[in-house]
C-alpha cells in the first residue's frame, strides 16, 4: 500500500518565515562554494607541471572536508571546504604542499564583515549573553558561533590588537603627507568629552594609513607632542613634508617643535565653517561661494586676488570674519606648492571627518559609549574597518618627485622652461 501521508511543519511563534531570504542564502552558498572551488582548482593549477617519478601529477584535488556552517551577515551557510592533497608530502622528504584558502581560512567560522560588527555593538553596550538575541532577526534564530565565552575571547583579541598596533615598530615607514584632528566623544561613564587624537599618513604609494590615535587631554600642545614624540621614538626618522589640520593652535606648536620643517596646511573645510559663523544665515550662500572661488582659484596669484576681493568686499561690516580669514593667509596656501592632483586631498582633513561622522552618529544614537575605555576601543575598531576602503591619493605618479624635492609652482613642476616662462 502506497504511503501518501505529507508532513508539513506548523509555523513557530517566534520564528519568522521568509522566503526571499532564503533563497538569498542559498544563492550564497552556491557562490561561495563555487569561489571556493575556483581558488582551489587556481592552486592545483599552479603544480601542473610538478609531477612525481612514475609522471604522475604531485598536487591534485581531493574532496571535501567536513560541511560546517559559517556565520554570516544573512544567516549561517552550511560549507565544505575543498581540500588539496601532495601526493609525495610523505615520501620525498621535501615539504608538503599545503592549500591554505583566502576566502576561507581553515578555522573560520564568521565572515569578515560579521567579525567588524561584533565589536561595534559590543563597545556600544550590548552585553555578551545578549548577543544571540540582538542578532537572531538578522542571522536566524540559532546566530551560531556568537556564544558569550566567544564574544569574549574576541573582546580581548580586540585589546590585544590595539596593543600590538600602539607599539609596531615605524622604523621602515616613510609619510609624505600626514592629517591631524581631534575628535570629541562623550563617554556616558566620563564626566566630560575626551579628545582623540588622531593622525593618518599618506605613504609613497599613496595609500592613507592610520599613523597615531590616542586620548588626549583636550586638543593642547603637550597631548599633541606625546602623540608626536611617541611616533618619532618608534622609528619615523623622516618628518613628513606637510600636515593638513584645522586651527587647533596645540598641535602647530607641537609640529613645529618635534619635525620644524614640515609645512602646515590649514583645512579650508574648517575655515569656511569659522568665517560662516561670523555672518548672519541669510548670506551663507553668497559668502560660502566667494570663499569657494579662493580656494578653488587656478593659481595662487588668483586666490590672493580673490582673498583682497572678499576682503574689500566684507571687511568694514564684518572685520571678524576677514580676520579668521585672512589670518592664515600664507597656510592656507600651501597646497599651491605640491602636484594639482594632490590639491583635493590637501586642501582639508576629510580623511578623518568622513571617518568620524560614522562614528559620531553611532554614539549619539546610542547615548555615548560606556567609558573612555571602550569608546577608545570602538573608534580605533571602526577607524581599522573604515581604512580598508580608503581611497588613495590621485597623482600618485607625483609623490615620488616630491620625496626628491623637486619643486612645484601652482600645482606644475618647476622645469628651466617654466623658470624661463615665468622669467
């Protein structure tokens, strides 16, 4: 007799049915199976004309390991791992082949992404037995391999990590440029906002590093120059050619007294905001767009000129807003002096603003972080994800010639022929 009976499971309470994100998952799974079959077969590939005595191929291809779920921002996916097998590992003497995967590493058991959220939302005040439960909407109702003993053991991964990065040694790094801002966050365990401080650095490639991050005592001159004189104890014999900051008088006298020769370039992001402040609200548009025709001029010929401009234009009815302008007249011009590919990354310290917009918003949302500590901790954490994604410099071609010393003039560099034109 023919069994006809169909079991259909009834819908929990507390689980939620959906569909489209199942079938999400499983096209995931499907695409990272593939890639990883891709990356081994790439390896395998590789030793295709090692062979063994008898012409056998020494590194081939040999199944899977055992299927195990991977936690990851949709939901966990069950994987196996394809595996490699040297076939004269044992027997030749010589080392063993080993297939070590980049998309998977042996031992994983989150994703990448998944593993830059857990500390976000640890430092932000969710307890570690609370974990399961904050993420079970987004990762399924079982959010495996979020237990609390590890969330814990990540936690002080995290402290381990940021120990080792404040004490790397600099010794072979060289900065061309360098930002420096300080920050200000309010640590609901901490009677006043802490100041960080924080530095990154263009390298010769082009490519922006976190260089210095530390709690300051406000924005003064002495938390800068610790900041300073740590960098420059750990091996950064080079001084960088110029700094790009706002008007913070601690860290200019800090810079002067620890690397003299490197130039300052004033943010014009900060100075318009400080000028802006010093006009009603009505002429904001007018005034941000004369300020925009100076910094933006071609030459500095026409940025002066257009500075002398605002400057008879404004300067009887609002003296103060010239002032903080033209103050730092000879600062805010520096930039004039380097490649014109570089003028845009030059011109403000958006390297660190852009970074801590995120990171102001999440602790607004979340009504400060829990204490100096930890609101160190988190912002270091999102700084480190965030410099993955960092754009490099344009012109990086140009960087070269300015470790050399050749000289630039409006943004060109200065050959016998400009010498002779500009003559």
């Amino acid at each position: 007799m023919k069994d006809d009976t169909m079991i259909i499971p009834f819908h929990q309470p507390d689980s939620i049915s959906d569909p489209l994100t199942e079938i999400a998952r499983e096209g995931a799974r499907r695409m990272l199976a593939e890639a990883l079959k891709a990356e081994a077969d790439a390896f395998v590939a590789s030793f295709a004309d090692v062979t063994l005595a008898d012409g056998r191929r020494r590194v081939v291809r040999h199944g899977h390991g055992p299927e195990r779920p991977i936690q990851t921002g949709i939901g966990a996916l069950d994987i196996q791992r394809p595996k490699v097998r040297d076939r004269a590992g044992d027997t030749s003497g010589e080392d063993r082949v080993r297939f070590t995967s980049n998309i998977l590493p042996k031992w994983a058991r989150r994703s990448r992404s998944l593993d830059t959220l857990l500390p976000v939302l640890y430092l932000r005040g969710i307890s570690t037995g609370d974990f399961q439960e904050a993420l079970s909407a987004l990762l399924g109702p079982e959010a495996a391999n979020l237990s609390p003993g590890a969330i814990t053991r990540l936690t002080a991964g995290w402290q381990g990590t940021y120990d080792a990065w404040q004490q790397r040694d600099l010794s072979a790094r060289r900065y061309v440029y360098i930002w420096a801002d300080g920050v200000y966050l309010q640590a609901r365990m901490e009677p006043q906002a802490e100041c960080m401080l924080v530095i990154i650095g263009a390298t010769p490639e082009g490519k922006k590093e976190l260089l210095g991050f530390q709690v300051g005592t406000r924005e003064s001159t002495q938390s800068w120059r610790e900041l300073l004189v740590d960098i420059k104890a750990r091996g950064l014999a080079m001084a960088p050619e110029i700094a790009v900051g706002d008007g913070a008088l601690g860290f200019w006298k800090a810079l002067d007294q620890i690397w003299p020769d490197t130039r300052h370039q004033r943010c014009w992001v900060h100075k318009i905001g400080n000028v802006l402040n010093a006009f009603p609200k009505s002429m904001a548009p007018a005034v941000k767009s004369d300020l925009h025709d100076i910094s933006h001029a071609e030459t500095r010929a026409d940025a002066l000129a257009a500075m002398d401009v605002f400057e008879e234009k404004y300067g009887v009815k609002y003296p103060k807003a010239v002032t903080c302008l033209t103050k730092n007249r000879d600062a805010l011009m520096a930039f004039y002096d380097y490649p014109a590919e570089h003028w845009d990354h030059l011109r403000s310290s958006n390297p660190i603003e852009s970074v801590f917009a995120t990171v102001r918003h999440r602790t607004v949302r979340t009504k400060g972080a829990l204490s100096q500590k930890t609101a160190q901790l988190m912002v270091f954490t999102l700084i480190q994800a965030a410099a993955k994604s960092w754009r490099r410099l344009n012109g990086r071609n140009q960087l070269p010639k300015v470790i050399e010393g050749i000289k630039f003039r409006n943004g060109v560099e200065v050959t016998d022929a400009t010498k002779t034109s500009a003559a």
